[in-house]
C-alpha cells in the first residue's frame, strides 16, 4: 500500500475487482480536461462546476481546489481508472468532510451501467468508515438522477431529507441519503 501523507489527512490508493482508484494529482487535469466536460456528466452536478466548461477548467479544479482541500485535510479525491488500464483516467470519487454532501462521483458515459461506481463506493465508503473513521455518511442527489440515487438506496443508505438545490441544469428537487457506521457495517456484512 502506497500511503501519502498531507497536513492533516491521509490518502492510499484503493484497488478493487476492476478499479484503481488513484489520489489526484495535479498531472491528471489534461485527461480530466478531456474525459469530464459532458453534458450527461455535468447535469446533475452542483452548480459550483462552471458551465460551459473552461479550456483551464480542470487544472484550475485540482490546482486551486481539490489539492488545497486534500492537504488541509478537508477532503480526499482519486480519479477512477479501470485495472487493465490504470493509465487512463475514467471518472472521478471525492470524500469532503462537511455535515451533508460527504461524498461526491462522475464515471466517462462508455463505462456507465457495469456496476463500476457501486463497486468504487464500496471501497470509498470502507475508507471514510474505516480508515478516516467518520460516524455517518450523508450524500443529496437530484431526484431525478436516478442512476445515482439508487446506488444509495441500494447501498443501505436512508432517505432522511427532500430539499432544492442548484445544479448544473438548474434548481431541482433533491434528497438527502444517509448511513451511519454501524449500518454499513450491517450492510457489508450482508453482502458477504
Ligand atoms: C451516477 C453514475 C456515477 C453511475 O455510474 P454507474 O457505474 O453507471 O453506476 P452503477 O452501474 O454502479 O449503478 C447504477 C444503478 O442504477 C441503475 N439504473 C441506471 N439507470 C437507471 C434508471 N434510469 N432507472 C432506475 N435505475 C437505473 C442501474 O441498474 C444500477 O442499479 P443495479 O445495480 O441495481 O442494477 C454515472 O451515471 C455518472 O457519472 N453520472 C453523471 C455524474 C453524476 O450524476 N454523479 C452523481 C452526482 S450525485
């Protein structure tokens, strides 16, 4: 296990069936670049993503946010990479140490519906549970991002909120999951 540490957090990467979920780095904004700016991929985004999408977007991203967040121990971000490739960057998993919104993901549209982003929540969630040792998960999804909102329910988490919020594609109803240690705790070992 590769263990980088930041000022006050921690970040290792994860490895799972078919993933590597690598840290970001600042080397990773020019696949970024090319792979994120997409409608399906932005839509039901918050709306702090800039859109249309800038040709600096993704270097101003990780530079001037995700990096700075990660060594204040404020967050941990990997970019997503299939195992038989872990060259190419396919998406992207963010952990964000806040009251909602603890987790945040994008997957490339060619790799959706293969069970790719189920199976990097696991890992992500054992990491937030396990090893930074956090109580509870929270997450908010627009209602209308179907795909995204049934990995949580799947994944054990409880509706606790409805909600409005702004995204890429304007103000939409949302909903508040969450999940507390103990229950994904219950839930995995469910799924063995
Ligand atoms: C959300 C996202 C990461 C999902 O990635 P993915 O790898 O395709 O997701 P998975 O295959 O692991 O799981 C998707 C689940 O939703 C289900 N699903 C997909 N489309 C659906 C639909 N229209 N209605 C109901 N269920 C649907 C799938 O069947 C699967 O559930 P299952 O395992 O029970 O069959 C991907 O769609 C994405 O990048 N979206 C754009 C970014 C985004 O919205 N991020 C989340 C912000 S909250």
């Amino acid at each position: 296990m590769v263990w980088r540490w930041y000022h006050l957090g921690m970040i290792v990467e994860g490895r799972t069936e078919r993933l590597v979920l690598r840290p970001l780095e600042l080397a990773d904004s020019a696949q970024i670049q090319e792979v994120f700016p997409r409608w399906e991929i932005v839509r039901f985004l918050m709306n702090v993503v800039p859109w249309p999408y800038p040709p600096d977007g993704a270097e101003f991203y990780v530079r001037e946010i995700a990096l700075p967040q990660m060594e204040r121990g404020e967050a941990w971000h990997w970019t997503i990479r299939p195992a038989r490739a872990a060259e190419t960057i396919i998406g992207s998993i963010s952990l964000i140490r806040r009251e909602v919104d603890n987790r945040g993901f994008w997957l490339s549209p060619e790799w959706h519906g293969q069970g790719l982003m189920s199976e990097a929540c696991v890992w992500i969630n054992d990491f937030w549970f396990e090893t930074l040792g956090f109580e509870v998960l929270r997450v908010s999804k627009a209602v209308a991002n179907t795909t995204s909102r049934r990995i949580s329910e799947k994944q054990g988490m409880r509706l606790i909120g409805h909600g409005e919020k702004n995204y890429v594609s304007g103000r939409l109803p949302s909903e508040i999951f969450e999940i507390t240690r103990d229950e994904w705790r219950a839930w995995k070992a469910h799924l063995y």
